[in-house]
C-alpha cells in the first residue's frame, strides 16, 4: 500500500492512499529473466562445426528432441555431440532413439564428405533397421536457373 502527501492535507494525520501500481521490481524481474535467456540460449544449440550444404526445398516440422548423426569433415561419427565408431553406430543409435526404429533420424554430413561415404552409413542404416533417416541442410534461396543435377533433400529410404 503507498501513500500519498498533498500540500491540501496538513491539518489531517490520515494519510491519502494511492492506487498506482509500482512497476520497478516488474521490470527488474524481466531484466534477470532477459539475462538468464541470454545466457541459456546458447547453450541448447549444437556445437559440432559442420560446413553443410544449402537447400530450397520446404523445411519440414522437427521433433522435440531430434536425434542427429553427424558425419564430420575427417568422416568420424558423431551421435548428438558425442564421437561414435562406425562398429558402435547400431548400439549408439539404439541408446539414443530409444531402441525405437519408428522415431526419425536426421543425418548431417559436412560438405566435404564424399556422396558415397553418405550412401554407405545410410546403407549401413537401413540394415540396421532405420528406415525413418531425414538429411539436413541448410536453407538457403532459389537459386536463378536450376540445374540439371540439383536435388532436393527428403526422406532418405
């Protein structure tokens, strides 16, 4: 409760009362609750460094806990951000999803990696049982005239 001295009140003792809200520890609230998202932020991202490619087609809805495979420049591995050997990839995949085949997998390979290194882990994939294997791209715009090469990214089967 705040109160209120007007130069109309000094033969009274009572004090006038005042209805305004004080807004200052609102905003020091939103301040530290700024800060703390600031901070936090960065922190949720992936930290891998891959060069990936760029692609037009339409992005489609990600997951709530998507579960990347990372193929890296040297061709190593890499489940989330954790370095994996290519004779662990089913166990560490199996750990990840969940031991769930039906949960989508999203495989990134930095730009560097050969096309038939990609197509021998999504091989290696697909015998294991993962039938559900996203690539990820960047998006980037249209280009002026398409290629004859050009592909979009999907869903990998």
């Amino acid at each position: 409760m705040a109160v209120s001295l007007s130069d109309d009140s000094f033969d009274s003792d009572d004090f006038e009362e005042s209805h305004e809200i004080n807004v200052t520890p609102f905003i020091d609230v939103i301040l530290v609750l700024l800060i703390i998202f600031m901070v936090a932020a960065p922190l949720s991202t992936v930290d891998l460094p891959v060069d990936l490619p760029t692609s037009t087609a339409n992005s489609q809805k990600k997951p709530d806990k998507p579960v990347y495979l990372t193929i890296k420049a040297d061709l190593s591995l890499a489940i989330g951000e954790t370095p994996v050997s290519r004779n662990d990839l089913a166990s560490a995949i199996d750990n990840a999803l969940g031991a769930s085949k039906e949960r989508r997998l999203f495989l990134r390979a930095d730009r560097a990696v050969p096309y038939g290194e990609v197509m021998t882990i999504l091989e290696a994939l697909r015998k294991d049982g993962y039938l559900k294997v996203s690539l990820v791209a960047l998006e980037g715009v249209a280009a002026s005239r398409p290629s004859e090469g050009s592909a979009a990214t999907g869903i990998a089967k």
